[in-house]
C-alpha cells in the first residue's frame, strides 16, 4: 500500500485519519505543522535517495496550520517532490475554496467533518494515481532511453554513410543486420507530392515481426499500409499529415493485421526532415506493443472486478441482514398458522386467515426468501478476493457458478449435470468460480436464443486415470473454427461480436488453472459444438472441506436447559427474531458493541453470546478482544454472525478467530442446531 503523511495542527485529528488509513493497509506517519512535514519528507527523500527505499506518495494536510499554512506546504512539496499527491482539508468548505486549492495544485479536497470512509476513498484513489504514474514514469524512462539509443544508432551511422563511398556498403551492412536484430522494425518511408507513402526501406525483421516480406512493400506501399486496421487508417493518415507539414515528431499507436489473422498493436515514432526536392523524409522505428496492450487491459480489467467484488460483497450484505429476519418471522407465522388451523374459526375472515391455503403462501413466501439467500451467498463468494487456496469441491464451486448464469441459459438451451464423484482440490473458490462462470456463459452465448428445447449445455464432474478432477462444460452451439482453436486462449481473441466482451476471458482463465497446477484444453466441430474440459491435480488425501455449522437433529429442544443468551447485533430486527423464536430461553438484545462489552462489565452472565461481526463503532472484533482481555471464561460462549466479511480487517480476524460462525442469513433451525451443539453434554456432532 501506500505511504501518507497526515498534517494537522490537532492531535486526535492527526491519530484519527491515521487509524483509518493504517486500517486499510497505508504506512502513516504525521506532522504538527509545514516546518514538521518538510523535515519530515526531506529526511524520508534523503533515506530513500541513500538507501533506494520508497518516499512518501500522499500528503493529507489540514489548510489552516499555525504559522504556516497547508498551501504553503502544498507548494513547497509541488516545487520539491512534484510527484507527492497532496489532498487538503479544511473545516471551512465553500466552493471557491475546493476550486482554489484545485487550482493550486491539490489532488483533491476534503470538508470537514471527514468521514472514514471519505477520507479512504480520497487518498486510496490519490494512490492509486501515484503508483499508475510511478508505473508510466518507469515505462516512459525505459522507452526514452531505447528511443534514444536508436536515434544514436542511427546518427552515427548517418554520418559514416556521408564520410565516403567506401564505408558506405560496410555501414549499410552493419545497419541491416542491427535493424533486424533490435526489438522492432527500422523503417523509412517517403510522402509523395499527391499524399500517397512510398517506403524506400524496411528492415528484414518485418518478415517475422509482421509477417511482410520487406521487399514487397519497397516494391508498393499498400502491402503494408492495407493490413492497418481499419479503425486506426485513418488516424494514422492525419498523424502523418500534422508531422509533414509542421516537421514535428511523429508518433502513432495502432493495430496491424497481420496475413495469420492476429491483430497487434505497435507503436511508431519519427522525426521527419524535408530534403533538397521537397520531400518529407521519415526514418523510424515501430515497436509491437501488444504485450503492453495486454498488461494495460489486464490492469483496467482487474481495477473493474474489484470495484465489482466490493460493491457485490456490500449488497450481499445489506440483503442478509433483513433477509435473517424475514426468514425467522416467516418461520413463527408459519408455526402459529399450523397451529390456528386446527383451531375453531369464529368469523370467514378469521378462517381464512389460518387456512391451508394461507400456510401454503408463507411457505412460498419462505421458498422465495432461501432463493434470495442463495443468491446474496453466491454473490460473497464471487467477490472474495483474496488468494488463499484452500481444499474445494468442484461440484460446489460449479453450481454456484451456474446459479449466477442460469439466466444466460435459460432462454437458449436445456441444461444438463452429470456429476460423479470427484477428488477436492486445493484452490481459491472465487477465482475457480470465475473460470467457471466463465466457461457457462462462453457455452450459452455460443447458442443463438429461441430454441432451447433444440440445444444442450452438459456439465459434467468425474475423476481422471490419474487421479485428477475433471470438469466438462460442453455446449451444441456453432463450434469453433479450426484455425482459430490454436489460438483460442490467447489474448484478445474473440469470437464474439465487436463491444461484447474483451478478448481476455479464456486468456485469464488459463493463467488462473496453471496458476493452480491444472490444464485447460478445448475440442470443438463447426455446427456441432464445443467442449471445455479443465483438470485439476487432487488436494492431500486428508484435506477436507471447511466445516459447516452443525444441522438440527431430532433432540426435542425443549429437553435442553433454559439458557440466558446474549445477542449483539446493530439490525434491532434480529434481536427481536431470536425473542420470538427462542421463548423457551432467556434473550438479552443489545444493538451496538458498546452495549454488549457495558452488559458484560457490568456482570452479567450468559450461556451464549451471539455477535455480529460487522458494527459501527465497537465491532465484533473488538468485542472479542475485550473479552479475551477481562471476560477469558465467556470466550468459549461466543458464536459469530456475519453477512460478510467485506474490509480486510473483518475479513483477517475470521480467517483467524478460533470461533463458531453462522452465515447471515440464518435459519431459526440453524439457531436451534448451534443451540443444541453448545448445550446439550451429550452432543456428539
């Protein structure tokens, strides 16, 4: 992450955004005042220029400093370390005062008072910027210097043509084999007086960097300037018409296509001169950049599925928390009307009101809301993004997959799963689940919409001769053409049609299986369809899935003790959930983490404590480290409720607390199994 400074002339403001900062991964240091901050980023810049470690990438400093203010200080670091992101705040906004510190130089502008989540947006995307920039800097840097060696090259040899005749067919020798030597393509190339381009040289490394015979576009221009992409001809013609008429330097970006059908981006850059008869010379060099292209879309892809997998893990848990109390009351109305039915009706509204028909609309009510839980926990498992791999059953990984594209099936072929057994593997659920998903949605594209009856998506599960999971996704769409399977994982290939999809799917998907030690491969007929089959080598043989919470059993839950629970959550509804569900116990509700710590201090005691882990102010994570602290013996009492994990604080301390966790949204049967499992001596899983 980044490295901040904070400047403010109040101290808790000072700890305050540091807190914040630190929680999301930053280094911060602070500063009282600008003579503070200068030391401070001068003895950081001297460290770093001695020792090659990093300097500081954003400054966040209050406006109003004693005896110097926070503008000062934005110049001075503007004049001194230009490439420092510097945000300002103030507690004074108005909109001459933003667009004055905009003006001067500032990234950006924060009133306060500043929230948490404000101030990690603002400086989170200041360094973001910085890293992109020190990124393009190291680029540009690289780029500098081989356009500077080559222009020395080429000056240099220049000159031993002009000495005499003599050296002349030596250096022409030596240039042709350094052109088709370096990384690129040395060019020359001449406008005509009507507009048209003849080249006068291209280097022999044409042949394999373009697939072009060098000579045949000596002979005429069109063998090279007819593979230019057709969106790019025409910027290419106006680039080179600016350059010839004001003699500026010439640099263009664009795709060729070359005779094999790949597309690849290059640059060109030159310099032109106009000779003794008027013509405008260009002698240049063009480099293939499709590997830059790559990483570049790879980054912008990889930027939007994150800002995705955060806003899909936000509404997967502002659903679960409403949703574990919908399904509980639903759950109490349920009982009670299966208990009023067998009960004398006085009046036709009562009698309606407890009949079958009536049970039978809560349990669809009820069937819709589970519908809705699979869905808000498939969407936390597509957003998780961390690394660690962990033992996986792919059957698990594929049906959540499919859930998320079933609408993409629905409308164009029946769906068929065919899964035997298969070995658990060691893997990241959401990245499998993204080659899978992946791989679904590639099938169901592939079949035109309208006749699903007629067409087929099969998945199949199985294990390999050598042990190895084997998934199939096969589809009865168009199929693949043949020349075009060899290069099908390859990036911005496509077969789909222009501003749907990126060309980089498959590409990443295989990235994603080698990465887990698996392989990818394809068959496919024309008109008859295509078939993905990814294996995976098998986990240890003692590896085994995450556990689940335990399932109610058949144990009358009236027969275990009447218990005091706790329950901590900051959605008053699902405290009174577990009051209407649980009237056998004796339930004590609290809505904050503040609340839940003060009950215990002040010397209750309780079998159970329900806690969410998510909460404003006091978390579940700080609860537990409270009780671990002054409460050791109520450790072993703690059950967590989440409806995901999504800062990466939250998400590090259930990775790590040694804690029963039921998943939001939960089930009063789930409640009553954990209840069982906690107090009931003669439980045995």
């Amino acid at each position: 992450m980044a490295r901040i400074l904070v400047v403010d002339d109040e101290r808790s403001l000072r700890r305050t955004f540091a807190l914040f900062l630190r929680d999301d991964g930053h280094e911060v240091e602070t500063a009282e005042d600008v003579d503070q901050a200068l030391e401070t980023l001068e003895a950081a810049w001297v460290k770093a220029q001695a020792e090659g470690g990093g300097h500081f990438d954003v400054v966040v400093s209050d406006i109003i400093l004693p005896r110097r203010s926070g503008v000062s200080l934005m110049e001075a670091v503007a004049e001194r370390w230009p490439d420092i992101k510097v945000i300002l705040v103030t507690g004074e906004p108005t909109v001459e005062t933003a667009a004055s510190a905009v003006r001067s130089g500032a990234y950006d502008y924060i009133s306060k008072p500043v929230s948490s989540s404000k101030i990690r947006k603002v400086v989170g995307s200041a360094a973001r910027v910085k890293s992109l920039q020190d990124d393009n800097n190291r680029l540009q840097a690289e780029n500098d210097q081989q356009r500077a060696e080559l222009a020395r090259l080429v000056e240099v040899r220049t000159a031993e043509v002009r000495d005499t005749k003599e050296a002349l067919a030596s250096t022409v020798e030596r240039i042709s084999r350094i052109a088709s030597n370096i990384p690129g393509v040395l060019l020359q190339f001449e406008r005509q007086s009507d507009g048209e381009f003849e080249f006068t040289f291209m280097a022999d490394s044409a042949q394999e960097t373009f697939g072009i015979n060098p000579t045949d576009v000596v002979a005429d221009a069109r063998a090279f300037t007819d593979r230019v992409h057709p969106e790019d001809s025409e910027d290419l013609r106006e680039s080179l018409a600016r350059s010839a008429e004001t003699l500026s330097l010439w640099s263009w970006e664009g795709r060729i296509i070359l005779p094999s059908g790949d597309v690849r981006w290059f640059q060109a850059q030159s310099r032109p001169v106009r000779n003794e008869s008027g013509t405008v010379v260009w002698d240049g060099v063009m480099l293939d950049m499709s590997e830059r292209k790559d990483l570049q879309a790879r980054l912008m892809l990889s930027d939007r599925m994150a800002s995705i997998g955060t806003l899909a893990a936000g509404v997967a848990h502002e659903i679960n928390n409403p949703l574990t109390y919908v399904l509980a009351n639903l759950h109490i109305l349920g009982k009670r009307a299966e208990k009023a039915i067998g009960i004398d009706q006085s009046d036709a509204a009562r009698s309606q009101l407890c009949s079958q028909d009536t049970l039978q609309l809560l349990r669809e009510t009820a069937e819709g809301a589970r519908r809705v839980r699979d869905i808000a926990r498939d969407l936390k498992t597509f957003s998780r993004s961390s690394d660690e791999v962990q033992p996986v059953d792919v059957r698990q990984v594929l049906d959540s997959s499919l859930r998320m594209a079933i609408n993409e099936i629905r409308h164009r072929a029946r769906l068929e799963r065919n899964y035997l057994g298969s070995p658990l593997v060691l893997a990241n659920a959401s990245r499998l689940g993204q080659v899978f998903l992946n791989l679904i949605v590639n099938a169901a594209q592939a079949i035109p919409e309208g006749a699903a009856d007629d067409n087929l998506i099969k998945l199949t599960t199985t294990t390999g001769e050598d042990g190895h999971a084997e998934v199939i996704v096969a589809d009865s769409g168009t199929g693949i053409a043949k020349h075009l399977i060899e290069r099908i994982f390859e990036p911005f290939v496509t077969m789909k049609p222009v501003g749907v999809g990126t060309g980089l799917g498959l590409y990443i998907c295989r990235d994603i299986i080698h990465h887990i030690g698996g392989v990818i491969q394809v068959d496919s007929v024309v008109g008859e369809g295509t078939s993905f089959t990814v294996r995976l080598p098998p986990a240890p043989a003692d590896a085994v899935l995450s556990p689940l919470m335990p399932v109610p059993g058949r144990k009358r839950q009236e027969d275990l003790p009447r218990a005091r629970i706790l329950v901590i959550d900051d959605e008053p509804n699902i405290g009174r959930s577990f009051v209407r569900s649980l009237p056998e116990h004796e339930i004590t509700v609290v809505d904050s983490g503040r609340e839940g710590v003060r009950a215990l201090d002040d010397g209750a005691t309780f079998d159970l404590i329900f806690c969410d882990v998510m909460m404003p102010d006091v978390t579940g994570r700080d609860v537990h480290e409270h009780i671990t602290e002054h409460h050791p013996g109520m450790l072993d009492k703690i059950v967590f409720m989440t409806g995901g994990a999504f800062t990466e604080r939250a998400a590090e301390f259930i990775a790590r607390v040694n804690a029963p966790r039921v998943d939001k949204p939960f089930d009063v049967s789930t409640i009553r199994a954990v209840l069982r499992q906690k107090l009931d001596p003669n439980y045995q899983g």
